[in-house]
C-alpha cells in the first residue's frame, strides 16, 4: 500500500518528509512498516492521524497526540510515526481531532484525549492546559452499557455517538452545536432527543450534523445556521452511503453515486454539476476529495494551499468544476482504494503497482 498527500504542510502534516506546501500528491512515509491500508484518516489543524483496521494510529505534523509522554520529540514530525496511545500498546477502533487535539476510542470503548483544550474540547473539566494524553472517567457512562459507534469532533467540539442512539459531546456549544444549553460544555453531555436514533455524525466548524438509518433517510443539524445550512438542508435523506461536513457545508453520498450537498459555497465548496459517479468522499475544512466509481481521484472547493491540485482561479478556487488528481510518473495499474482530508490536505491510497 502506497499512501499520497498533497496541501498545506507548514507543520509536516502531509507526512511527507517535509514542510512545504505541495499541488501535486507526494509519497507519504513512515518510520515504519505500514500496517496495511488505513482505516481512516483524521486531521486537526496542524496535525493528521491514520488509524488502521488492527487498531494501530499513526500522526504526522504538530504534536498534539500525547506524543510527549512517549518521549518523542516535541517537534512537529514531517513523517507518520506510531503514537503515544499505540505505543502503549492500546487498540484504537475510532478517533477523530480538533483543533489542537486528538480523540482516540480503544477497543474498550474507553475515550481518551489529548492536546490543548481552551474551550472544553478534551472533555476532562476545565480548561486544559496540559497536553497530556487522558482518559475520560466515567464514559460512556456505566448504566448505558452501550458501545461507542461514532466519534466526530469540529474546531472546538466533540460528539460521540452510542450503540442505542443516544449522542453525548462537549467542547464548544455556543451556537447550539451541543445541544442545549448553548454554552461551553466541560465534560460529557448528553443531547435533547433529536427524535429518531442516531448512527452517525459530523461536525463543521459551528454545527454538528446527525443521521439514521439510510433506510429511514432522518437527519438532523443542530448549530449555527450561517451560510444557510440548516434551512437549505433537504427534509429526508434516504439511502445515503456515506456523509461529510466543512466547516460550513454538509455532503451526503448516496448509494447511486449522487452527492447531496448544501451550505457554504462562496469557494466552489459544494458538488459541481456533472460529477461523475462517486464511490468514496472525504471532506475537508473547505474542500472536497473523491474517488469515482471509475477509480479516478477528484478534488474541488478551496484549495489554496494545493489541496485540490494546480490550476486554481486567483482565489484559490476549483469552483464549479473538478480537478483530477494524479501521481507524476505514476504506473497505470495503481488502483486508489480510499481518501482522506483535513484542514486544507488531502490524502488517497492505492494499492502497489504491478512489478
């Protein structure tokens, strides 16, 4: 497995050896052998996370992954190396970032977080002003007996999702993305019945968007409603395969290929006309990375720092179209199997090409 990144990269986030901004996708090292192919990707302000299916996470860029208690440098990393919580031996099933932290779920289902929490975001109460990786007492909580299904986090929040439906997060809720009351929430709360059980969520900068069954196509977006994205959204969506939140647009794939997407736009954010089938997405903070039902690697919105390949306008921009994202020099027996985005990165993976 071969693994690509493009984008912003002052803080070696791209894990790509360097710290400088690439338009065109660079080879993605790590300091050591890859588990295989990742999971997911994750990714905070600065820093990137990649969690593989036997439960081990890797982090590229700013240290805000409780590297330092392994005694790992404090500085940013331009190459994936194991984290503090892996290192320690713990199996990850989910993790998600903020800002200027990571949230890691063991297969334990235990939460711990790590990184910088001025506003809440590692749920431990107060304000945070250790980096420290910590694990959250008492959650979920031991009546529930419920399993952990979905973590999400914004810029500054966090919500996490449980086996019976019910959604708990903290951090930043002043705009009503946590439920209410609107205000900081130190510690684990619990959301108001949104009325139908909940399996997934998202989270843009101010707002948290929560779905059911694709079946059933329930959904709800609590927070802000800046750009329209509340009173632009559809009543239902049915048979969604997958979604995705910028920080202040929602995605919804659907099983046909269709993207569903609604909110801010003023960058081409949302889903141009025409797209091709889609089989995979991963939103950015204001971009879009997709792999066609084709195999083709697409990206469009912001892309200022090269996230979305070169040719932008003079803002930045792939608006109201595509670009296509390919390897130089690349063989054409690769064959992509997912994709990853953060705050201005994207990422993809491909199988190795044929000797």
């Amino acid at each position: 497995m071969v693994l690509y990144a493009l984008g912003s990269n002052g803080s070696g986030q791209l894990g790509i050896g360097n710290t400088v901004d690439h338009s065109t996708p660079q080879r993605c090292w790590l300091n050591s052998e890859l588990p295989g192919s990742p999971m997911m990707i994750v990714a905070g302000g600065n820093h990137t996370l990649l969690l593989y299916d036997e439960g081990t996470v890797c982090s590229a860029g700013s240290p805000r992954d409780g590297r330092f208690q392994s005694g790992l440098s404090m500085s940013s990393m331009p190459i994936f190396q194991k984290t503090y919580m892996s290192a320690l031996g713990n199996k990850v099933k989910l993790c998600s970032a903020f800002w200027d932290g990571t949230i890691f779920v063991s297969s334990e289902d235990e939460v711990y977080t790590a990184g910088l929490g001025p506003k809440g975001e590692k749920g431990t109460g107060g304000i945070a002003t250790s980096m420290a990786l910590q694990m959250l007492p008492n959650f979920p909580p031991f009546l529930q007996r419920s399993k952990i299904v979905d973590v999400a986090c914004g810029v500054d929040h966090a919500v996490v999702v449980l086996e019976d439906g019910l959604v708990y997060g903290w951090g930043n809720g002043r705009k009503g993305q946590l439920s209410r009351p609107e205000e900081i929430v130190w510690t684990p709360r619990r959301f108001a019945d949104v009325g139908f059980k909940v399996v997934r969520a998202v989270c843009g900068r101010e707002l948290t968007y929560l779905v059911g069954e694709p079946s059933s196509g329930q959904h709800a977006i609590l927070g802000s409603n800046k750009w329209e994205v509340q009173s632009q959204a559809p009543a239902s969506i049915p048979n969604w395969k997958d979604i995705g939140a910028s920080w202040g647009s929602i995605f919804v794939l659907e099983e046909s290929g269709k993207i569903s997407s609604w909110g801010r736009n003023d960058h081409g954010q949302l889903a141009p006309h025409g797209l091709p089938a889609i089989d995979m997405i991963a939103v950015g903070s204001e971009h879009v990375i997709a792999l066609t039902k084709e195999g083709k690697v697409i990206s469009w919105g912001w892309g200022e720092h090269g996230n979305c390949g070169s040719g932008t306008d003079q803002n930045g921009d792939i608006k109201g179209k595509w670009n296509e994202l390919l390897v130089p020099n690349s063989d054409h027996s690769m064959r992509v199997i997912g994709v990853g985005a953060g705050c201005a990165t994207s990422f993809f993976w491909a199988n190795d090409p044929e000797p």
